[in-house]
C-alpha cells in the first residue's frame, strides 16, 4: 500500500528516532492522505468489502439471510462507484488510482473471509465496521466538499443493523459459537488494524506511537461492536 | 419451482392431452403469474443473477475489470431490493414468496456458474440477458403500475454493455477461448430455458408447443447476443 504517511509528514524512518517524544495526540484528520490517493484506496476498499458481503450473500443459509444481506452489499457497491465518479471528475484514472492498492487488500481479504457464512459475517460487521470508521475520520482532512460526499458514501448503519441482528439471531443460546466467533473477531481486528496502518505507510516499529491515539479510538468502537453481540473483544 | 401455468391456465396435465391443436400462439404477458408469485420468483432470481456478478467481481483478473463488473452486480440489487418492497407493499412476506424458488434457482446456479473468469461473466451476460428478457415480458401482463416499476427495475443496458466489451477484450485474437466460450453458451442457454420453463410449470412434454413462439424469441435474442461478441448460438 502507498506510505503517504511517511512520506507526507517525515514520520521516522529508521529506528533511531522511534522512541522520540510524542508532540501531540494527532486527530486522524491530520493524517489524510491526498484526495486522489484517499479515493483510490477507499475505492478499492470498498470493492473488497463488497466481495465480502457477496460471499456471506453466497453462503447464506436461508433465503432471509441471503436477501437480508443484499442490504449490506449495497453500500459498498454504491460507495466504490461514488468514488469512481469523484476520481473521474479530478480527471484522474480510477483503475491507476486504485491499483497499488490491489496485491495487499486481495491478501487482505483472503486472510479475513472465514471458514463458514458465520464467520463471513462476522468480517463483514467488524471490518467494514472498523475500516469504515477509520475512512471517515481520514475524511475530515479531506476538501469541505469532498468530505460531505465521502460522509455520504460511508454510511453503513442499515448495514451494520442488518449485521447485528443476524448475528445476535446466531449466538443466541449457542455459547459455543459465540466463543469461535469472538475468537474470529479477535484476529479480524489484528488484520484489520495492518490494513490500516499500511495504509497510513507507517512501519510496524517506526511511528507507532504516534498514531496510537487514532487506533486506541479505533479499538474502542471495535469492542463496542463486539459487547452489542454480547461478545468480549 | 411454482407451477403457475399449469395450475391457472389448465395446461394439459396429462400426456393424454399433448396433441390437442394449439389454439393460438401466446404471448408472454398471457403467461403471467399472480403478481405476488411473479415478484416472488424474480426477486429470488435477481439475488441469484447477483451472486453470479458477484462471484465474477472475486474472479475478475484486473483491478479495471473488478471495478466495470460492479455496474454489473448493481442493477441485480436493487431489482431485488425493489421487488423486495412491492411484495410488503402487498402486504406479503418477501421471504415466503421467495422460498419455494430457493431450491431450484440454487442448483441452476452451480450449474451454470462456470470454471473460470471468462466463463462466469459470459454466464452473467448470457443468464442475465435471457432472464431478464423472460421477466420484463411476462411483466406485461402485471397490473400497469406494477408492470412501469418492474420494467425500470429490469433494465440491465448498462450492465450489457459492460459485459459485451469485457467479452470483446477476452475473445479478441483468441480463437480458442471463443470457441471454449461458444460452446459453454450452448450449455447455459438450455439450463437457462428450463428454469424459465420450470417457472411456467409447463412440464417437458405436456404444453410445450404451446409456449413454442415465446421461446422462439427469446432465443432469437440469445443468438442475437452470441453474435455481438462474434460467437455462434
């Protein structure tokens, strides 16, 4: 994934300069990339978040489930077109903006699709929840006008209700499988947060601290997520 | 699958009944089932065309093709979600009325969802197109109100179009992969009638002559398709 990050705000390179003081919690704001490189990750984002809510589409197990989830796909097919059209409209090359993007998101999202339609929703309720989340706070250093369509496109509370009710449907009275699914969000996050990082080019020593309130807010929302399941994150 | 036909329009039940003189050739809106079987039945259908989009998006070979399919998945949607919403409209439930399609359409579509890439979006076009020919016909013979919306929730243009040029790139100087894709055109054209078939209840023998013409133009339409990619039906 391109390293805006540090390419952008001289973040440490080397690690030498790893345990500099921290000067200030930096609002995820302060971290937006470029307009043209957010889209062209948040758009090939978004088609990964697609293929995800398709595959739990795919294994539904009932008709219900399947046509419940079509409201889940939705968003992100909508979100990854909007985004599209706004690369267009800069005269940009969607495919090229989107490309560096393709070889980690599709590793990504082979690490991440789980073994069966439940743990397949549970990606799609915790990833799209947590990288969701983390595209609207980097939006906020977006153009004023840009960040109300970016806002726009990334809302997925219709999504994450469907989701919810889904899975609590599942848990119920089966502790067992609410013991696998934690343990699966558990490891989502772990992934999730990568994508995240690698998105922001910062090292896995390197700047670490520095964005680390950006993540502690992150983190927080994810175990939300999870105690709405009655799950411990 | 439901046997409309049979069951409202008294098709010869029996092959003792087979040779009786057709009376007149049908047309498709004669056919028309209740609105809520109708809805019923394309709204599973849609879902189903959907994971075939769906499931070309995760094998589409290139960042560019990934992204055109998604204009691909989208029309399937929300005709799915639309038909969704005029069957509560009706006061019916969505998932009732589409349950008794389940079966069927899920065996049509591991038989037709193809090998690889190239197989998977001609089935998209080839399913998609002839499908949704049968539908928009057999909504001719819905209320006028109800019929306006189907036929808008029934335009795949676009979708066609991306399908066309995507199959003109892959075929393009590669004689063996069209004559690979010719064939696997022929195969999906008959499981794809007899889904039709099935949904008019007209058994394999009893009343096929009598929707004999309505067949005869959709597959002009199927050979029309083949022959805009330079295959032969």
């Amino acid at each position: 994934m391109a390293g805006w990050f540090r390419r952008r705000r001289d973040l440490p390179a080397s690690p030498a300069r790893v345990n500099e003081p921290i000067a200030a919690r930096l609002a995820l704001a302060e971290l937006t990339p470029p307009a043209t490189e957010y889209l062209g990750l948040a758009a090939y984002l978004e088609l990964t978040l697609f293929e995800d809510a398709g595959r739990a589409i795919a294994l539904a197990p009932t008709t219900a489930a399947k046509s419940a989830l079509s409201a889940v796909a939705q968003p992100h097919l909508l979100a990854h077109e909007g985004m599209v059209a706004e690369l267009r409209r800069r005269g940009r090359d969607p495919v090229g903006a989107m490309e560096p993007h393709r070889r980690d998101l599709d590793e990504y999202r082979r690490r991440v699709e789980g073994q069966d339609w439940f743990e397949a929703i549970v990606t799609c309720y915790l990833t799209a929840g947590f990288l969701t989340d983390f595209f609207r706070g980097l939006a906020a250093g977006l153009p004023p006008e840009l960040r109300t369509r970016m806002e726009m496109l990334l809302d997925i509370r219709e999504s994450q209700r469907v989701l919810t009710e889904l899975l609590l449907a599942a848990i119920d009275g089966n502790p067992r499988l609410a013991a696998r699914l934690a343990m699966w969000g558990r490891r989502l996050v772990g992934d999730t947060m990568l994508v995240a990082r690698g998105a922001l080019g910062v090292g896995i020593v390197a700047g670490q601290e520095r964005i680390e309130p950006v993540f502690t807010e992150l983190i927080a929302a994810h175990t939300r997520r999870m105690a709405a399941l009655g799950l411990t994150a």
